[in-house]
C-alpha cells in the first residue's frame, strides 16, 4: 500500500509563502493523477491543484495565479508552492494519489498538513 506523507505546513502571514512537500513511497510515475485537497474547518475537502501522469495541472480557481503544483519524479515528492496567501487559504492540506492496481484505480491520502494564514 502506498504511502504519502506531507510536510511544510505551518503559520504565514497574508501574503507570504509556503511549500508543501509529499513524500511518496513509490516512483510518482506510478500514478495516473496526483494532487492536493484541502478542507478547511465546517467546510468539504476540495480539490486544490492536481497534475497528472503526463504532467498537466489544474487548478481551482480560488489558487490560480497563486499556487504551483510540481513533482519530482527522481525523489518521488510531490509539491505545493503557495504565493500571495490569504486568511481563506487556512486548511488542512492532503496529498492524494490515484494508482491502477490491476483494474481498479485505487486513491490513497496523506495524513494532511495545517496551513493557518493569519490577517
């Protein structure tokens, strides 16, 4: 079973940065889709910016501009830059991959990271 472990959270002020890191415990080339979520508290978890195998990314549009998804296929580690943060970035943030196992596509998640972004 895969294994995803993030790190890099923590406190910023708006409009500083932070980056998040995922270590995979496999090649990241494994995976159809990797990505990050977050779920802020009262609120559902939502996607955040994905890419995929082939290296296309999207993102949602609250991070546009702001954030950058990237991976480093050598050290199976994916990434989260986030730019110019605001208060309503605060969230726990997961890393989440999708492998096929097979036939089925199987998701597995990380154990998630806080972000607090203070005004």
């Amino acid at each position: 079973q895969v294994q995803l472990v993030e790190s890099g959270g923590g406190l910023v002020q708006s409009g500083g940065s932070l980056r998040l890191s995922c270590a995979a415990s496999k090649s990241v080339l494994d995976f159809v889709l990797m990505g990050w979520y977050r779920q802020a508290p009262g609120k559902q978890r939502e996607a955040v910016a994905v890419i995929t195998h082939g290296g296309n990314t999207n993102y949602a549009d609250s991070v546009k501009g702001r954030f950058t998804v990237s991976r480093d296929n050598a050290e199976n580690i994916l990434y989260l830059q986030m730019n110019s943060l605001r208060p309503e970035d605060t969230a726990v943030y997961y890393c989440y991959a999708e492998e096929f196992v097979d036939t089925d596509l199987v998701s597995a998640w990380g154990q998630g990271t806080q972000v607090t972004v203070s005004s």
